[in-house]
C-alpha cells in the first residue's frame, strides 16, 4: 500500500476526517461540505504520530536537504511541526494567523534568524489563503521558504493556483484523491455517493446537498 492510501486510511479510522454526504458539515466559511477534516487528532494516537512525522521527515530530507529551520501553522501544525523539527535536530518556529495582540505583539513565535532556510509544515490545505499567509510572514522575516509539506489537501484548483502565484513549492503526504479511493474500497462510502463527492470538489463554494 502507498504511503498516501496508508494515511488516508489511518485518517478514517481514527475518524480525523469524516465523510458524510448525506448530512453536510458547514465550514466557518459558510461553505457547505459533504467532509470535515481534524489532523490534529493523529497526535492523539501514537503510531499515527509516528508515520505522519517520518513521513514528513524523509519527504524533507529528500527534496530539502538544505533546510534550516522547521516553522509550523498555527494551531493544528504546531503539534507535527515540533515532531519534525525535534527528529531533525533542528530549531522550530511557529506562526500565527495574526500578530499577537499585547506583549511583543509576534506573528512568528520562536528565534527568528534571517536568512535561515525553513520549510513549513501544515496540517491542512484548503483554499491555501492561511496557509500562504503564513509563508508571506516568514519570507517578510527574512527567513526564505524552500516549500510547504501538508498532511492532507483537498486538491483544490483554486489553492493550486495560490501556490504557484506564490512561488511556493507544495507537497502533500495524503489528498483527496486518495481518500476517496480507499473510502469506497472499504466501504466507508458507496459508490453512489461518489459523484456528489466530485461535484463538490469542483465548486465547494457553491455546491448544495
């Protein structure tokens, strides 16, 4: 089995994402949605940690050999991004959503060293708007971005495109392709539900049950 249907099976059975066509979840985006996604659950299982950080690791090491520095999105990436860094033996930052609002009023947390090279680590991409941000605020650091690695995307067009616009490089460790495939090859949704699932993935924004 590959890694990504590996993950993507995990993430079922822990029910970090849950699939449910028939009654919608509603994103704080308005958005209506057939799927939720929870990757912060994976710390609660210990095996399931494990993979996800080794994972992220071999990915890292094979395509960033030159990183530096490991920064997570906060909150659902801190968790994984200290998993990494700490295997790695290297320094971890994080970044917030905004600035912090009293104090030394941050948006990245930890030692920010200029011209350090960092990948960051996401727990989830969606429309890639928070995700992207929190690249802008490290490059606007002084700390250049080699790429992004995320646990799970949606596959969205409109992200992919963000992603390039950015420069920024993405790789995924699992997607809802793979997601899909494994959830109607073990039964967790039938095929029937199959072309609502694409439907919405298409025009999540304007999509109806």
């Amino acid at each position: 089995m590959t890694l990504e249907k590996q993950l993507a099976e995990y993430l079922l059975q822990i029910k970090a994402i849950k699939l449910d066509p028939a009654t919608p979840f509603t994103w704080a985006s308005g958005w209506k949605s057939p799927i939720y996604c929870d990757n912060r659950k994976t710390l609660s299982y210990p095996e399931i940690r494990t993979f996800v950080r080794d994972a992220f690791v071999s990915r890292i090491r094979e395509h960033y050999p030159e990183v530096a520095c490991i920064a997570g999105v906060a909150t659902g990436a801190i968790g994984i991004g200290v998993l990494v860094a700490d295997r790695m033996n290297l320094p971890f930052v994080y970044v917030r959503s905004r600035p912090k609002e009293h104090g030394l009023e941050n948006m990245i947390e930890g030692e920010v060293v200029k011209d350090r090279k960092t990948v960051v680590v996401e727990d989830l991409i969606s429309t890639g708007r928070s995700s992207l941000s929190a690249v802008t605020a490290l490059r606007g650091a002084g700390m250049p971005v080699l790429g992004m690695g995320a646990i799970f995307t949606y596959n969205f067009p409109l992200a992919e495109e963000k992603f390039r616009e950015a420069g920024c490089l993405l790789f995924t460790l699992t997607d809802y392709h793979h997601l899909i495939d494994v959830a109607v090859n073990s039964g967790y949704v039938k095929e029937t539900q199959m072309e609502t699932l694409k439907q919405w993935r298409t025009d999540p924004g304007n999509w109806k049950k």
